[in-house]
C-alpha cells in the first residue's frame, strides 16, 4: 500500500510538473509574439494589391494568407478579381504574410514573399504579387511530403529561382536578401497573432473580423457585401 501511495504521488507530482511545462511554454509563445511587436514596423504592414491616390478608401479588406496554404490559392483568384473590379482608391486589398506552424516551408516562404518587396526598386508591389502568386500556383512543390528531402539550403535556392523567374530580379540580389534578417516575417506573424489569426485565409472587412458566406468566396458575395458598405456608408 505504501508503494502504490509513494506511485500516486510521484503520478501527481509528475502531472503537475507537466501543466507547468505547459504553462511556461505558452507564457513564452505569448511573451516572444509580443516581443515581435515592440519596435514599431517602419512602415505599415501588409501588402497592398493596387495603388491607390486617396488616403482612406471606403472599404478595406485584409486579408492574412500562408503561400503554401491551399485554400488561400483557391481564393486568391476571386480577392484579385474583386479587388480589380472596384480599383484601389475604392477597394484596399491588404495581404498579410502568416506562416502556418505545420507547413514546414511556410516561414522561409513568407520571408521570401517579403524579400522580393525589398528587392523591388519600382517601389511598388508589383513583381511582390508576381512572385506570390507563381508562389500559389507552385506550391504543392514545397508541402511537406514532397519537399521531406529537401534541405533548407535547397528550399531556399528553390524560392530564389521561382522568384527570380516570376519577377525578373537576379537571382543574386534575391539570395542575398533571403540570407539577411528575417525580422519583417517574425513581425508579420506576431501581428497576425495579436489580432486573433487562427489559420488562412483570414479575413478583416473594414478593420473587423469577417467570414465569407462560401469557401472558397465568389465575387458575387464579395460583391453584394462591398456595394451594401458603399451604400450604407455613415
């Protein structure tokens, strides 16, 4: 009996211990996302698809995406086409960078979605959504099993040609970028975190939280929701 007691309580013992790992390792999660966010960005976050010549267009729409997340290649078409038919100075389209824990590629390839940005001297977004979108429509190349024998060194060189090839930009000045900090994608996924982002895609309409009545959405959802915000402005 005092056996199977000195067992119970080491059982305890053991349990407690476990939920105190958990619970230090969930405090630091948090601790390190927020640590993410304690400079300020130089300059405000996401992507936008199409420029626009007014400070505050009348509806804005982000969005958080993985490149490697499938449902987020499914949508992107109908984000674009909606995005085109109203023009940026109606319709900001704001994409943010958010790498999914179990995609194993995901992180780099955020970090070389945002390394074509610094690459790209035009100043604009342009060859970015270039690169991210070959990024979409390649992506089953880069999913963990078919990408289980790649190094990272490999996957990397991959992203540098892809994007090369999708943008025009030297593949050297690419490799160059990809090889300095990672910093704006750290800083890309803690904002998704303190904003709640759970997965992707991810929706914000006008700053607050939004689920699309379809999955993927059709642009005549899209459609019907933005023409009721522009006629029912306040």
């Amino acid at each position: 009996n005092h056996f199977f007691a000195s067992f119970l309580g080491i059982s305890a013992f053991s349990l407690a211990m476990r939920r105190a790992l958990w619970v230090v390792i969930v405090a630091l999660l948090v601790l390190g996302a927020r640590t993410a966010l304690h400079k300020a960005p130089r300059r405000p976050l996401g992507l936008v698809y199409l420029p626009s010549t007014v400070p505050y267009p009348p509806v804005k729409l982000d969005v958080f995406m993985d490149p490697l997340c499938p449902d987020c290649a499914a949508e992107w078409p109908t984000l674009k086409a909606v995005a085109e038919r109203y023009g940026g100075n109606t319709f900001e389209l704001r994409v943010h960078m958010f790498p999914l824990p179990f995609h194993r590629n995901s992180f780099v390839a955020c970090h070389a979605v945002l390394a074509v940005r610094r690459c790209d001297i035009s100043g604009t977004t342009g060859a970015t959504f270039a690169f991210l979108e070959a990024l979409l429509a390649q992506q089953a190349s880069l999913w963990n099993k078919p990408s289980a024998n790649m190094t990272a060194k490999e996957v990397s060189q991959k992203l540098v040609m892809m994007a090369s090839k999708a943008t025009g930009i030297p593949a050297k000045a690419l490799a160059q970028a990809m090889e300095g900090s990672d910093t704006e994608a750290r800083v890309a996924w803690g904002y998704g975190t303190s904003r709640g982002v759970r997965g992707t895609p991810w929706f914000f309409l006008n700053d607050m939280l939004y689920t699309p009545k379809a999955s993927p959405s059709t642009v005549e959802d899209w459609v019907e929701t933005v023409d009721g915000l522009l006629q029912n402005r306040w």
